[in-house]
C-alpha cells in the first residue's frame, strides 16, 4: 500500500527548529518564518528559550516596533506578515486556568500567582507541557485566547536538545500519566498535532562540527524511540567550500618546509582553513549517512563580521530556494 507523501513544509501549521545550542538554531528559525512570511503565509516564531535572541535579530528591522505588545500576550508584528513571541510559561498557566477552571475557582486563585509558579517549578514537565500548550494553542485555526487571530504557520524555536526533548514529549507523558481530566485530553490533543504529518514538522538543524552531528543525531534517535518521530528536514548551517583542489594542496603541502616566514604563515592558515572545511563536509556525509530519511539543506556562512538583517534576508532566500 502506497503512503501519501506529507504536503510541503510551509504548508504545514506547526514545525519545532530543533539542534545544539550554538548552531545557529534560532537564526534558520527567523528565517524561515521570514521565507514563509515572503510567500504569503501570516507566521509567528516563537523562542521556547527564554535568551532573547529572535527579539535582537529582528531589532531595527522598521517594522519591529510597529506591531507593539498587543492584546494577544506578547505577540509582535516585527515584518509584515511576521510575528514574533517569547513564550512566558506563567501567562501560559494563567491562560490555562481561566480556560478550564470554573469562574470561582479562578476567583480563589487570583492572588496565588507566586505559589503556582512554585507549582510549575516543582512538577517534572509541567512547564514544558504548558509551553508545548501555548505553542499548539497559537497553531489552532480558532484561537482560545480572546480577540486572538489566527496564524497560517507556527516556527518554534525549540530550546537546545535536552530540553527540546522534554518538550515534544511532555504532552504524551502527561495523557498517558493523567488518563483521564483536562490535562489529559490537552495532552492527547497536543501529541496527536505533533504526529500528524499534514499539520507538524521537525527540523533539526546542525554545523559541520563532530559535537553539534553528535548532539543532534543522538536527539533524533531518543525522538523515534520515545515518540516515533524523525525530522524531515536537516539543515547544515554555515558551511565553507574549500578553499584548495585537491592537486593544490598536495603541492602546497610539500612546499611548506621549504618557504620563508612571511610566506610559510600565510600557507598553513589556508592549509587550515582548508582542512576545517573538509571536517566540516565529512560532518554532512557522517549526518547523511547516519540519517538517511531526513533531506540535507547546506546553507552557506555568511561573509558579514556581524550577523545582521540583510544577512538574515540573504539565509531566508536560500532557505525558500532549498524547500
């Protein structure tokens, strides 16, 4: 029996940017709710983190401010079509409570915020539950929140690989340990999202470095174990072509000893330049190899001293061309 394929990815309502902290996650996140954004689709990225880093890459971008902390919690329009959010985990339990508690209970409760947040602290996965909620409810084609619009498309810029993993599988520990009430049929609602190909996505996104290949295949392979799912998507950040053929640094090579200071300096640092850049295409086939389902994207390093806006346009651009 033929297995239909899963529509394109920026079709989809909900994809989870997944990698070492360092590789350049939350930057392909941003661009890639840019790229959908370009097409048409109303999208949000929303940082799981807490850093701060998807408000600094869009800071200055003109439309950063226009959007304001609107009604919605902390949503802001930060390009047309683009919104950003920084997920808060107690206006996440408190958008949670006024949902399923009855108006006396929530009545009680007001002035309690310390203690809760206590609560959320104290319980193992509570918190990642309530932030993969808030995450699935911005993904709904009706939102709960009051005066809240939908969005086409949801990018989660999902917290470095351990804590990622505790937030995709929270939702299904909590049905399965729950069984039965609210916080039960909330996390079967979430964990059947994330299993449902026409609706969710997993990007894991890497550099051509031997701890962030490690780190990111070790992810995947808890994720089919623990959840059954795998990223469709592998995106190898910042790559380098090298610099020499391969003739022109054998010969260089055997030229080296032989060359005055000035010179010899200058030789070995392209030898070296050269060789991180072969490690680092080694790391692609190692990924390739070892995850043979997920499709490869290389997106090449940017040249700018400083990663900017016009550098996050050019990433969005060879994003788009690549899916």
């Amino acid at each position: 029996m033929a297995t239909t394929a899963p529509p394109p990815l920026l079709s989809r309502r909900l994809i989870y940017v997944l990698g070492k902290g360092g590789v350049g996650r939350t930057t392909v996140a941003a661009a890639l709710g840019l790229a959908a954004s370009r097409r048409g689709a109303k999208t949000i990225v929303v940082e799981v983190s807490g850093r701060g880093e998807l408000a600094q890459l869009f800071s200055g971008s003109g439309g950063g401010q226009a959007g304001g902390h609107d009604a919605r919690g902390g949503e802001v329009e930060v390009r047309p079509g683009l919104w950003a959010l920084q997920i808060d985990t107690t206006r996440a339990l408190d958008e949670y409570l006024h949902e399923h508690l009855p108006l006396r209970m929530l009545a009680d409760l007001i002035g309690a915020t310390r203690l809760i947040g206590y609560l959320a602290a104290a319980t193992p996965g509570l918190r990642e539950l309530l932030n993969a909620g808030k995450i699935w409810e911005l993904a709904q084609p009706e939102r709960r929140i009051p005066h809240a619009s939908p969005y086409d498309l949801v990018v989660v810029d999902a917290p470095a690989s351990g804590h990622a993993l505790a937030l995709l599988t929270a939702p299904q520990s909590f049905a399965r340990a729950a069984q039965g009430g609210p916080i039960a049929r909330q996390g079967k609602k979430i964990d059947d999202t994330l299993h449902d190909a026409a609706l969710c996505a997993l990007i894991g996104v890497a550099r051509g470095e031997d701890a962030a290949v490690s780190e990111l295949i070790g992810l995947i392979e808890r994720l089919r174990q623990e959840l059954g799912l795998t990223p469709e998507l592998l995106v190898i950040n910042a790559l380098v072509s090298s610099p020499l053929a391969d003739h022109d640094r054998v010969v260089l090579e055997r030229a080296l000893a032989s060359l005055p200071d000035g010179p010899r300096t200058a030789v070995a640092r392209t030898l070296s330049e050269d060789s991180a850049a072969r490690h680092a295409r080694e790391q692609v086939r190692r990924l390739a190899r070892e995850l043979p389902a997920s499709r490869l994207v290389e997106l090449e390093r940017s040249d700018s001293a400083e990663f900017g806006l016009d550098a996050l346009e050019a990433l969005a651009e060879q994003l788009d061309g690549a899916l």
